[in-house]
C-alpha cells in the first residue's frame, strides 16, 4: 500500500492511500476538470495505512479545504509526504 500526494495546478494537493497510485490518479482524473498528477508515494504497510492516513491529515490539518484536499503546491505536498515518511515510517 501507498499514501500518495496527487496535485492539480490550482495549489491543490490530495493525500489519500492506494494500492496503485497511478491507477488512483486515472479514477480521480475522470472526476476533475483540472488535470491531475501523481506528485509523491510513500510505500506504508498495508494493516496500518488507515491509521498512517489518519495522522497524516491530522499533520498537515490547518492547510485542510475539504475532505482530502489540502491547500499547498506540488512541491511542498512532496516534501510534507517525505518528512512524514522520515518521521513515522523510518524506523
């Protein structure tokens, strides 16, 4: 399993968790009129990747606008996805 950072080009950033980002990135695609794009994955194991998105949005709470979505460039949703790993999946 992965979490993920997806992107649009309106400062828009998606953090969620798939099997498969990209084929996550083609469902969400068909929805959006925006064009979408696959910014940063982190692999997470699988029993604990709800719990790992959970903390996640809690992080990086303030930046929420709804639901999964979060108020950053690409750049930075891939460096808030590279310190959570470094700081909740290094071990």
């Amino acid at each position: 399993m992965y979490l993920y950072c997806i992107a649009n080009d309106q400062g828009l950033c998606k953090f969620g968790f798939s099997r498969e980002p990209q084929r996550r990135l083609r469902a969400l695609q068909t929805g959006s009129a925006d064009p979408l794009f696959l910014i940063e994955s982190v692999s997470v194991p699988e029993d604990r990747v709800r719990e790992y998105e959970r903390v996640l949005h809690q992080e990086f709470g303030h930046l929420r606008v709804r639901g999964e979505w979060f108020r950053c460039t690409p750049e930075q949703g891939a460096g808030y996805l590279t310190w959570f790993g470094i700081h909740y999946l290094s071990t």
